[in-house]
C-alpha cells in the first residue's frame, strides 16, 4: 500500500476513505488506533495515514485535487426553489432540501452581512434612565431602568392626616387589650370606633389596612370570650343563688 495522505486524526482519515470508497477506490487507515490511544500527546507526534494500492494512487491524488480545487471555486448560493441562501459546500438547500443545480444563482458575498448591517442600523439603542433616589442623600444607590419602581399607593390625605393615624392607633390597642381586660366592654368599645369614626380611606393605606383588619379580629375575638366568661360568671352566680 502506498501513503496517500498524512491526516492529523482519525475522524480525518475516515472522510478521506469514504469519499475514495464513494468512487470506487479501496483505502485503508493506519496508525488512527494509535493516535487516540495518545491523543493528549498531540497530532505532531502521532500521525494517521490513508493508503491505497499503487495502482491507485494516481486516480485517487486527482480525485482528492479536483474536490480540492471545487471546494475551492465555490460560492454560496441562493435556491430558486424558496429563495434561502445556503453556504458554498452546501449541495442541498437547508429550507427546502432541493439538490443544487447550475440554474441556481450566485448569492453575494456580502448579501448577509449587508443585511445584518442593515437590521442593526434600523435597531434603535436605548440608554436606560436614571432614576435618582427619592430622598436627598448624596450616597443612596442610584437606580438604572426604563421605570420608576411601583410604590405602594396610599389614600388621598390619609399619610398627611394624623387624625386618622392616631385613631387606627387607638382602635387596635383597644381592641388588643379588650381581649384580656374587661371582655367584651373594651371590645365592643373599640368595635364600635371602626364602625363610626375609621374613614374608609384608611384601608387603602397598607400599614393601617392590617392594624384595621387585626382589630376587627380581635375585637370578635373578644367579645366572642367576653361572652363565654360572662355567661359562666352568671351561671355561677345563679348556682350560688337557687
């Protein structure tokens, strides 16, 4: 056998012996076991050879210059089936899997990266905003996006208006005490000052909303108890008496 080629791997060789048993020549791999055996060496030290017979060897050279030389002379192509470009070595269409023949044009070298130019100068860049920080302190971290982060939204005047704060304040210490002392007077008490004098804009506001929602708990948490130790002391008042 005579030494074709000299490739730096095994996977190499393999396509060279392929494309000569294609056309009809008998090639071997030599050495390709040894190369991957050690292949943490390198391809300078170890090299993989494609044989063929001498009588072949003529036939075989030109056949690998010619695939040479028309890897060579190739250009992309555009399908006249659908249109797609496809890359030089590329003998079918990747779209529509239609074989390439001479009536399909020559695509430009350039076709793509022109239009990828072209789609990036249509893309507009938009630097994001800086939002500053909402107090005034020189050393806060500054904020980079497109919006402001959403705050909580309170009611109109509800933040401003000590009023209110002050008597969502007293509702929800009544109503915790009540569930302790004198149930359910300080309960119904406290139970009463949410029904009459808490405006409905201080729901909207998020701290007050779950004192106001922990009140109406312990409030029907108290006067639940208040009852049940008022009912007990009766009847045992009642024991006592009768």
């Amino acid at each position: 056998m005579q030494t074709l080629r000299i490739v730096g791997n095994s996977a190499e060789a393999e396509i060279l012996r392929s494309r000569l048993d294609a056309a009809g020549i008998l090639a071997v791999v030599n050495g390709a076991e040894v190369a991957t055996m050690l292949s943490h060496i390198g391809s300078a030290v170890v090299r993989v050879r494609v044989e063929v017979a001498p009588e072949d060897y003529d036939r075989a050279n030109q056949l690998l210059a010619d695939d040479e030389q028309d890897r060579a002379q190739r250009t992309a192509w555009n399908c006249n089936r659908c249109g797609e470009r496809n890359e030089p070595l590329f003998d079918f269409c990747w779209s529509c899997n239609k074989q390439r023949e001479d009536s399909d044009p020559a695509a430009s070298v350039f076709e793509s990266e022109d239009s990828d130019a072209e789609t990036f100068g249509q893309m507009s860049v938009n630097e994001p905003e800086v939002i500053k920080p909402p107090d005034n302190n020189p050393y806060a971290p500054v904020i980079l996006g497109r919006e402001r982060p959403p705050q909580p939204v309170a009611g109109p005047g509800v933040e401003s208006d000590p009023v209110v704060v002050d008597t969502v304040m007293r509702v929800f210490r009544g109503a915790v005490v009540g569930t302790v002392i004198i149930p359910p007077l300080i309960s119904l008490y406290a139970l009463g000052t949410l029904l009459t004098t808490v405006p409905m804009s201080a729901y909207r506001d998020p701290p007050l909303r779950w004192r106001l929602i922990a009140s109406w708990l312990l409030c029907l948490l108290g006067i639940g108890f208040g009852v049940i130790v008022w009912s007990g002391f009766v009847a045992m008042i009642r024991s006592i008496i009768f």
